[in-house]
C-alpha cells in the first residue's frame, strides 16, 4: 500500500477544478485520497483492502472523463502546502433527455481533514460548476445515516428516499444508501 502523508493546516481551502492534463498529473494524490476514504470506512464503492493500483486505474478513468468533457473534477487544496485535501465529481454525460442535469460522484475528503468544512466547500463549488455547465437538476446518493447525508441536508438537498441493502461497506455487510436532489437556480 503507497501511503501519503498528508499535512493538514487550519487555513480554508479554496477548491478548484482540474484541467484535464491537472487531473492526469494528480493521479497519485487523488489515488491516495480515495485509499485513505476506504481505509476509514467509506462505502464509495471499493471494498477494502483497496489496491494503489486498482485506485490509479479509477483516478485514470475520471481523468480521461474529463479530458473528454463528460466530468468535471474539483480538488481542495491545504493553502500551506498545496496538497490535495478532498474532491468532488460534476458528472455532465447524461442520456439525451437529459441535458439539464447532472450527478454529484465521490465526494471525498482525506480523514485528517476533515470537520473543517472542506466538504460543504466543494459541494458548493461543484453546484456553481454545474450551474456554469448548464446544468439546473443535480442527483446524488449516500450512506443513509452518514455525516455526508447530514451535510447534504443542512446545503439544502432534498431528500428523495432510501435504497435498503444499496452497497457493500468496504469491510463486507450491506449499507442503505439516500438519493437527494437540488434544484440550482439560475446564474
């Protein structure tokens, strides 16, 4: 397993979104997020152990995605070191009765750094990139009881429902899972 130290600082962090090359040269850190994310228990859908290869081959497919324009990816950044600290998936390709919306994906934040609102950060910037695309439904689902669906809430998503036996917690055992959705309004 290729570990990654991450340095947290108590600055914000200010999201952004990854050019295609970016998000291509971001592999390894995007990779060790998404490790650390399943390490800890996040059912986003790897069990764990999770390989750093099995990871880099996800990380090279969201890249190709958005050198392809069917994604958008957001990263934040610690200010003191420039380290990746967590991520969000704008994913723009839908069927073609469609075109007004799009899905929030893997939603991600390193466990160090966390509980210092970088996820309600790049959900709101993930909305804005998705109001900037066009896009005015957005869709997304979770762990039915996590911090992530309490976060979803208090931005506003509505809740839809729950899916009993959804997925697979990374260590085995089924999880629910909770739909939301959010009308963006217009830029």
């Amino acid at each position: 397993m290729h570990n990654v130290e991450v340095i947290v600082t108590n600055r914000p962090v200010t999201p952004r979104i990854l050019s295609p090359h970016e998000a291509k040269e971001q592999i390894e850190a995007l990779s060790a997020i998404l490790i650390d994310c399943v390490e800890g228990g996040a059912s986003v859908g790897f069990m764990s152990p999770l390989a750093r290869e099995r990871a880099i081959t996800f990380w090279e497919g969201v890249a190709e995605g958005v050198a392809a324009g069917e994604r958008i990816l957001l990263v934040a950044e610690d200010p003191s070191t420039g380290q990746i600290v967590g991520t969000v998936q704008v994913v723009l390709k839908q069927p073609d009765n469609q075109p007004h919306r799009a899905d929030i994906a893997k939603m991600q934040v390193h466990r160090r750094a966390r509980r210092r609102g970088i996820g309600a950060t790049l959900m709101l910037a993930a909305e804005e990139a998705a109001r900037g695309a066009g896009k005015s439904v957005l869709v997304l689902d979770t762990v039915t009881g996590s911090d992530a669906e309490r976060l979803y809430t208090r931005l506003g998503w509505q809740r839809v429902g729950v899916i009993p036996n959804y997925a697979h917690w990374p260590t085995g055992g089924f999880c629910d899972t909770t739909v939301f959705y959010k009308q963006l309004a217009s830029a």
